[in-house]
C-alpha cells in the first residue's frame, strides 16, 4: 500500500528519533524538509518518512529500526523495514 504523503503521517512518523537517523540528515531535514513542508505532497524525497518518499541519501546503515513500531507503518499495514537504506524497504 502507497503511503500518503501529508502534514498528520509526518508528525506520526518515527524516522527523526530512530537510531539509525545521522546527524547528518538531522541537518539535511531542518534544511530542506522545514522550507518545503507547504509542498510535501509533490515532494520526491525528503529525509523523512522513507516509507512515502525513498531511502535516505545520508542514512548508510542499519543501527536499529523502528519501523515496526511506526504509527504509519501500521496505519499503511506495512510489511517491511529498513525504508531509510533499501528502497521499499527490505524484502
């Protein structure tokens, strides 16, 4: 299932507190996602809600997932995890 991309996932998505989430893409997020939030709909990517958008440009691996435990990722019923670093996630 396609995840939405809207304003109520993103504040339920878990992705900026998972242990895997850099610095790196802390400074990337407050850069391009806060500027742009008006538009997330048309949005390619974002370094958030990897499950909507695609996997991250910063994150490169796997120091935990907190997918399984995402109010969207159950809101969607997804099966997978790992969003950030394989793109649908791993299979």
């Amino acid at each position: 299932m396609r995840v939405d991309k809207t304003m109520e996932n993103m504040k339920s998505c878990l992705c900026l507190i998972c242990p895997s989430y850099t610095t790196i893409c802390m400074h990337k997020n407050k850069t391009e996602n806060l500027l742009n939030i008006k538009k997330i709909k048309s949005k390619k990517h974002l370094e958030i809600m990897f499950c909507a958008f695609d996997k991250s440009t910063c994150i490169h691996e796997n120091k935990g997932c907190l997918c399984s435990r995402c109010p969207v990722h159950r809101k969607y019923e997804l099966n997978n995890e790992d969003y950030c670093i394989d793109s649908g996630g791993v299979r």
